[in-house]
C-alpha cells in the first residue's frame, strides 16, 4: 500500500539517480561548477522534488499530473546534461549509458504513471 510519495518506485529510483549524478559530477572539472555541474545535479533532483510535491496534490487530480509532467522535462533535462558530460569526455560511455537508460526508465514510469492516474472524489 502507498502511504506517502516515499513509497512510489519512481520516487526511489529518480533520488537514487540523483545521487549518483552528484556522485559522479563530484569528479568534474571545477570550471563545470557553477555551469553543467550544477544544472544537472538541480534537473536530477527535481524529478524526485516534483514527484514528492505532486503526492501531496494527488487529490487535485490535474495539479498532481502537471508535477508529473514537470518530473518528465526534468528527466529529460537531465539527460541532455548528461550528453554533455559525456561527449565533454566527464563520464565513460559505460556510466552514460547505465544512467541513461535509468532516466528512460524514469520516464517511462512518469508516464504510465501520469496516463493511468485516477484521483477518487469521495
């Protein structure tokens, strides 16, 4: 049974992403700080940020959707961040594509997720 946003898998898989994001952009180039760094780690953290908050709207069926469409951008947000740090030579081919198909997966569940939710008016 889900009780809070904490127990939806696409919660735990989109913060656990996040963190091996920041892991990993750690090891960029401090020049990347305050430009990819820092744009990936925010894009990466806001799929799991909208997902939390649009729980806590899930009653407004169209104010909880629209949070799942913003964790959609974010995902894709993040991935177009992680092209860059690959093809800037940050990241193997190997990391990017485990992470890329992390954020596919992400994205996947956003939708179904999105497509399939029903609010209940009691």
């Amino acid at each position: 049974m889900i009780k809070s946003f904490k127990d939806l898998d696409v919660y735990r898989l989109s913060y656990d992403v996040a963190m091996e994001l920041f892991k990993i952009s750690r090891k960029f180039p401090k020049e990347e700080l305050y430009s990819l760094t820092s744009q990936m780690v925010r894009s990466s953290r806001s799929i799991s940020a909208n997902v939390a908050e649009g729980w806590s709207k899930r009653h407004y069926e169209n104010k909880f959707k629209v949070h799942l469409i913003d964790a959609i951008g974010s995902a894709g947000e993040t991935q177009n961040w992680l092209s860059f740090a690959r093809d800037c030579s940050y990241i193997s081919s190997e990391e990017f594509n485990v992470l890329e198909d992390k954020l596919d997966h992400i994205g996947r569940m956003l939708s179904k997720l999105h497509q399939n939710w029903e609010t209940k008016v009691k």
